[in-house]
C-alpha cells in the first residue's frame, strides 16, 4: 500500500493547473482533465453567478467558491470588485449573518465560547494556519444595524477578511475569522431551534473583559505580531482603550470608519469652497461609529489652524433624545461627553428637524441606521442655504440609509457633495450621468491592515489611522478630482490600499513603533514597489506555482542517476 499524502488545499483543485502541476498536488484525476484559461474560468462563474436570482444566493455561491478554489475566488473577485463586493460584504452581509445558523454548511472561521475560558490557547491550536497576520474579532453583539445577532456574526468577520485579501493582497491563509460566542441578548435567537450559539444570555461586560484578556495573550502568544481588528461590539471603546497601547490592534468601526469619512470629507470640504473654520457639522447618531467619526474630523480641522475647542465646537451630535447637552437631564454615556453642547442657553432640541434649522449646517451626517431620517424638507434647505451642501448618509445596509443619493441630488438641485455608507447607482440628472462617493471602509481598513503588518508595527497609533485617512485623499486621479469624485474609483482599490498602506508606514516610523528595519532608507517610490511585491496577487498565482513545480521537475532529473527520472510523478 502506497503512503498516505496530505490532503490538497482549497487552491490546489483549479483547472488553469496543468498535468504537472495536478500530479504534483495528487488532484490528477480529482479534477476534469481540460486544463482552462483563467478566461474561461471566469466566464463559467459569471455565468453560475448571474443564475442566482436572489442576493443571498449569490452569497452563497461565492462562500462555496471561496472554500473550494481560493485562487479563482479571488481572481474574480479582483477583477469585478464593483460588482462583488456588495455580495462579499455590505449590504449583503447582513442578510448572510440573519441566516448564518440556516445556511451552515462548513466551518470558515473559529469560534471559540465563554466555556472556552481558560482554554482559549488549545482552541486556538486547532486552527490549521502556523502563520496568521491579522484576525478579525467580534462578539456579535451589535452586527451593522440588525442588533445583537450572536454567533451568526460571523459573516463579518469571514467577510471582512475576504475584502482584506481582495483589496490589499494579505494572503487568504494569513487569515483568521474569529467568532467569540458569549451569549446573546436576542431571545428569539436563543430560542430558534436552529441557532447553533449557546442559548445563554450574553455575559456581563466585567466577564467579557476578562475573557477578551486571556483571548489577546492568547492570540499573541500563538502568532507573535498579529493585527487584531476588532469588528460590531456593542460598545467597542472599552477594548480598544484597554488593548490599543499594549498590543497591535484596532477597531474599524471607530477608527476606520472615522477615517474612510475623513478622507471624503478632505475632499469634499476643499471642493465646497467654505472654510474649515465655518464648517458646521450635525450628526444624526451619537455611538461609537459617530463619535469616532466626529474625533477623526477634529483632528483634520486642528491640522487645518483651529484649536482643539474650536474644531470640537464645530459639531452638534443628536441621539434618539435630541441634541446632545450638558444640561438635558439624562447621564451621557461616555463617548459623548467629548461633544456635548453647553451652549444651548437652557433650550432643548429635541428633533433633527430643529436642530438643522437652528444651526443651518453645512455638513450633515447620518450614522443613525434610521432610513429616510434625511427627508426632502431637509435636504431641500440644505440646498438653499449652502452652495455646495455636504451630505453624508452612512448608515448600513442601503434600507438604513438617511436618504437616497437621487433624493440628496434632486432636493438640493444637483448642488449636493454627496457620500454614503451603502452602494447607490449612478443617477442622470441634467443631461449628465453623475456618480456616488461611498464611504466604504474598504477604503482604508485593507491599507491599514498591509501597512501594520509590513511595517511589523507593535501598536496601531492615532498618527497611524490619520495616514490612511489623508492617504486615501491623495490617491484620487487629477480625472477623479475633475469629476467631482469624493473617494477613487473602487476599480482601482488594490492601487488605493498601497498608497495608503504607504502612509501607515510612514506614520508607524514616525512614530518609533515599526519594527522592518530594511525599508527604513526607502523613497516613496521604492517604497510602494516593495509593497506591491509584499501583496498576495491571484491572477499570478497559477503561474507561480507551474514555475515551482517545474523548477522541482527540472531539479529532480538532474539528480537522478543515468537519466532515470527521480520525481514521484
């Protein structure tokens, strides 16, 4: 009997392979004998693709082919991320993760359960991959804007970590989805006889604290320098202050949200012709994502000659009780305290409507998850009041949206700069076929993550996250910027997360905490070709591993003796 061979990887079954390179992976015979190009290839998926007629279906199909052929997942992905990534990700995801525990068919990530304490280091050795990057982290708890969601959370991190690799080239293997199980608030789900979560209430925050303590020593202590997103926390400022100085981690949705919003709005605010010091901003929604935005924009204003009260005192925040005061009569959370108003003379505003009328903004910012919240009345005045109003409806996915991108565009009569968190279609309207910015965090997360992880940075800095932020506006094309575009066209994402994984580098050297000694002397130029090399790139896959095994071929009939041939193929 012959010995057994490990087992192929996901990557190995794809038929651009050759003969060789087939009998080299033992998956001759496993696959149909036509060897493809990758055209044809990618012409077979779009067409499987374009047979799903729902959304969740092409989900699906994609999670199938993700986990059966990574390399052709991600060369089409590649190459049609304008149309894929609302399928990977937002807002398909959210549907994804309503039904994670429905449609389970194999595992894509680990989870690991509050009955894990204790022993979260033998779980984590169970995870196949000896050289993991970066991690994305969530408890579920509050999944986009669907609420406390469990364990079916876990299609944002399998997600997100799918953009990680399309977007910026961190290689699929290097990559761990990380789904912590502590409990559920959503009684519907502990009680659906298909939920496959504990069916317990979720853990107080103290034990949770304690768990994530043990998890971030864990996680370290088994991948020595990994990047650790944390990804939809209820309240997500705890672990960040508790981990953000000690290991190397970061929160997308504080930060990287803060600074994909940052970039649009450096664009925007130079196009609007108003001067930073008259910006006035009213937020609708006062969260973690909100404020994180908030303090992201401060800090650009204060880079721009304000003092740090000036830019503070350019935002007007209001919750689902109104304007945010010092004197409303409730206990402000934490987070909120930074903003609140004391300026309001004893008058409480209760309603957005009041507040926009009372402080005639020139920018106005959704991240309510409340859909319409924008109505034609208030856009309308927007219009009036301001030449070049600045419309950011960012909430997820597109139902939560505060309005429509042909809403913004016909109630302010075409003058809106205009940004939203969900994909919108391009709209006619003048004669001329104009097109959304989306603040998608695809924008910076991806470059942030490369960026950390070459430049081996032991902390995730402030000066780190506002390098991806002013990066991201400098990579706009001279055509981009003619046209009005906010963010770069999403075509050329790959090219976009270099530039800003650039600038996080710069920023982690800056800063003393960069650990990659050899790139130190490099130029900017010599710089991104060195990044470039770094990236895990799909389409050249195939060709590297026909080189490798015919390199072995070649080498093996050199060793072999009177010409007998000395490969086992």
């Amino acid at each position: 009997m012959s010995a057994a061979h490990p087992a192929p990887a996901t990557g190995d079954y794809d038929t651009s392979h050759s003969a060789a390179v087939r009998m080299y992976n033992h998956t001759y015979g496993l696959i149909p004998p036509s060897v493809e190009s990758l055209d044809v290839q990618e012409s077979r998926c779009l067409q499987q693709l374009s047979r799903k007629s729902s959304t969740i279906d092409k989900y699906l199909y994609l999670s199938g082919l993700r986990n059966s052929n990574v390399h052709l997942f991600y060369r089409l992905a590649t190459k049609h991320l304008k149309e894929l990534a609302p399928l990977i990700y937002t807002p398909t995801v959210g549907q994804a993760c309503l039904e994670w525990s429905l449609n389970y068919v194999r595992p894509e990530g680990l989870y690991i359960s509050y009955a894990d304490r204790g022993n979260i280091a033998s779980v984590l050795h169970n995870w196949p991959e000896q050289n993991v990057e970066i991690t994305v982290v969530t408890d579920g708890s509050r999944i986009l804007g669907l609420g406390d969601l469990g364990i079916n959370g876990m299609g944002i991190p399998v997600g997100k970590l799918a953009l990680y690799t399309a977007c910026a080239g961190i290689r699929p293997e290097a990559t761990l989805p990380l789904m912590l199980d502590l409990g559920t608030g959503n009684q519907k789900l502990r009680e659906h006889p298909l939920y496959m979560g504990s069916r317990k209430e979720r853990v107080s925050a103290h034990e949770e604290a304690d768990f994530l303590d043990e998890l971030m020593v864990a996680l370290t202590e088994r991948w020595p320098g990994i990047v650790v997103q944390f990804e939809d926390f209820k309240n997500p400022f705890p672990a960040l202050e508790r981990y953000q100085h000690k290991y190397t981690c970061f929160n997308d949705d504080i930060q990287g949200t803060g600074a994909v919003v940052l970039g649009g709005i450096v664009s925007a605010v130079k196009q609007s012709g108003t001067p930073v010091k008259e910006q006035r901003a009213v937020f609708l929604g006062a969260g973690s994502a909100g404020v994180g935005v908030a303090k992201q924009i401060v800090e650009y204003f204060i880079q721009e000659g304000l003092t740090e009260d000036e830019a503070r005192r350019c935002f007007w925040l209001v919750d689902s009780k109104g304007l945010v005061t010092n004197d409303r009569g409730d206990e402000l959370a934490e987070h909120k305290i930074y903003f609140s108003r004391d300026d309001n003379g004893g008058k409480q505003y209760k309603k957005l409507e009041d507040v926009v009328e009372h402080i005639k903004p020139t920018i106005l910012m959704g991240l309510s998850t409340i859909g319409g919240a924008f109505t034609p009345e208030l856009l309308t005045k927007m219009g009036e009041w301001h030449d070049r109003p600045i419309i950011f409806p960012l909430s997820n996915p597109s139902d939560n949206s505060e309005c429509t991108f042909e809403d913004a565009l016909k109630h302010t009569h075409g003058k809106c700069l205009f940004a939203s968190g969900s994909p919108f279609d391009p709209v006619e309207y003048n004669g001329k076929l104009l097109t959304p910015g989306q603040g998608n965090n695809m924008y910076v997360f991806p470059g942030i993550g490369l960026g950390t992880i070459l430049a081996k940075a032991t902390t995730v800095t402030q000066s780190m996250i506002y390098a991806s932020a002013t990066s991201l506006s400098q990579s706009l094309t001279q055509s981009e910027v003619s046209e009005g575009w906010l963010y770069p066209e999403v075509a050329r994402i790959r090219d976009v997360s270099v530039v800003v994984a650039r600038g996080v580098i710069r920023a982690a050297q800056d800063a003393g905490v960069d650990r990659e000694q050899s790139i130190k002397g490099m130029g900017d130029e010599e710089l991104e070709k060195w990044i470039r090399s770094k990236m895990y790139n799909p389409i050249t896959e195939t060709k590297r591993v026909e080189e490798e095994v015919q390199g072995l071929l070649k080498m093996s009939k050199k060793a072999a003796p009177n010409g007998t041939s000395g490969s086992h193929l």
